[in-house]
C-alpha cells in the first residue's frame, strides 16, 4: 500500500517537475508564474518529505519487526505515534509553505477574536513619576 502511494507521489511530482522545465525553456510562461511554480513545487516537495518521513519510516519500522520476528510494545506504540502526527505536520508545513494559506488562517483567526470579542495583544509601557528621596544624615 506504502509502496503504490510512494510511485504515486514520485510519479505525480516527476511529471510536474518535467513539465515546468520544458515550459521554462520554451519560455512559454513568464518569469513571474516559473517564480510561482517554483515556490510551488518547493511547498509540494516539502509535504512529500513530510510524508515520507511520518509513512514510510514507520512502514519501514513495522516490516522489519514482521520480518526478524520481533516484537517491542514500546517501539509498535511509537510507530504509531510517529504515524499519527501525519496529520499536524502536514498542517504546520502547510502553514509555513502557502502564503494564501497562511493569510486565510491568520484572517480566520483574527475574526474569531473579533467574535469571542478577545483583544488583543498590546504591550503596555508604564512608566512612573521618578521618585526623588532625600537622605539626610546627622552626625
């Protein structure tokens, strides 16, 4: 199942990759969408990673315990931990990689203050009356 969703990404992302190198020397587009398609494709890389590393690391983890016949409690409970942050991770690198995400979120956000009528946060300077003391000494 791992293996037929990896030839799926890889194939989906290699016939991306071709088809804007082609359309980058054919000059067929503007210098600004090859700049978009670029960050595009940086973003798209970034969430393959992501899955990648939360799948097939954990799928990799579990074959080789079915294989040599082992069988640690500790180690099934953090594959499947690893596994299930996929869905975290993918929304955090979602976040950091999309510009229009990451705007629509953050007016989200902002609205939702605006609703619960939560303000928000401002740092006060204070600032008080210097204190003048006068220390008298007798001798």
């Amino acid at each position: 199942m791992v293996v037929l969703i990896v030839i799926e990404f890889s194939l989906f992302i290699g016939l991306i990759h071709r088809n804007m190198k082609i359309s980058s020397r054919e000059m067929t587009l503007s210098e600004n969408t090859i700049m978009l398609q670029k960050k595009f494709m940086k973003a798209l890389y970034a969430q393959v990673i992501v899955f990648l590393i939360n799948f097939q690391g954990a799928f990799l983890y579990l074959v080789y315990f079915v294989i040599f016949g082992i069988y640690s409690l500790v180690a099934n409970n953090l594959v499947f931990i690893v596994g299930s942050t996929h869905g975290i991770n993918s929304t955090l690198v979602m976040l950091f990689a999309h510009k229009p995400y990451r705007a629509e979120c953050e007016k989200i956000i902002k609205s939702g203050r605006d609703f619960f009528k939560i303000p928000s946060r401002t740092v006060e300077i204070r600032t008080q009356p210097a204190r003048v003391s006068s220390i008298v000494v007798s001798s």
